[in-house]
C-alpha cells in the first residue's frame, strides 16, 4: 500500500488487511487464485520462503535472520 506521500507500507498486522484493503479486492483475489496452483501450505521449507525472506532483509538492514511459522504457538516455542 502506498501513502500519499509516496511511502511504501506492509501490512505487519496481516489479519488488518481486511482494514486496509477491504474485503474481496480484485489485485489481491488475483493474487492469491494464481499461487493456489502452485501450492498454499507446505510442510517444509519453499524457495517462495527464501525468496521473502531475502526481500524481508534487503528491505529491512537491521535484520539477520527470518522465519516463516505457521502458528502463534509454533512461533512462542
């Protein structure tokens, strides 16, 4: 999403996407039927995870390591 100043922003938040986006946007409906074919919830790691994660840290300079979970629980342990 970008402000009106041009400032590019994430959604950190993830479940306030709804808040951003509203519900059913067309460019995140789209989005999410042209990955179902390649898979949505994988056991082990993906190169789709390496790639975030690189773009996480080049994003982000302050950051070593990344790590994608697939629950709270999963993440406090």
């Amino acid at each position: 999403m970008d402000t009106i100043d041009g400032k590019r922003m994430l959604d950190y938040c993830c479940a306030n996407g709804t808040n951003l986006f509203g519900y059913n946007h067309p460019s995140i409906k789209s989005a999410i039927a042209g990955q179902l074919d390649n898979g949505w919830l994988y056991s082990l790691g993906s190169t789709m995870e390496v790639e975030c994660a690189e773009l996480v840290k080049d994003r982000i300079p302050f950051v070593r390591k990344v790590r994608f979970l697939k629950t709270g629980s999963e993440a406090c342990n």
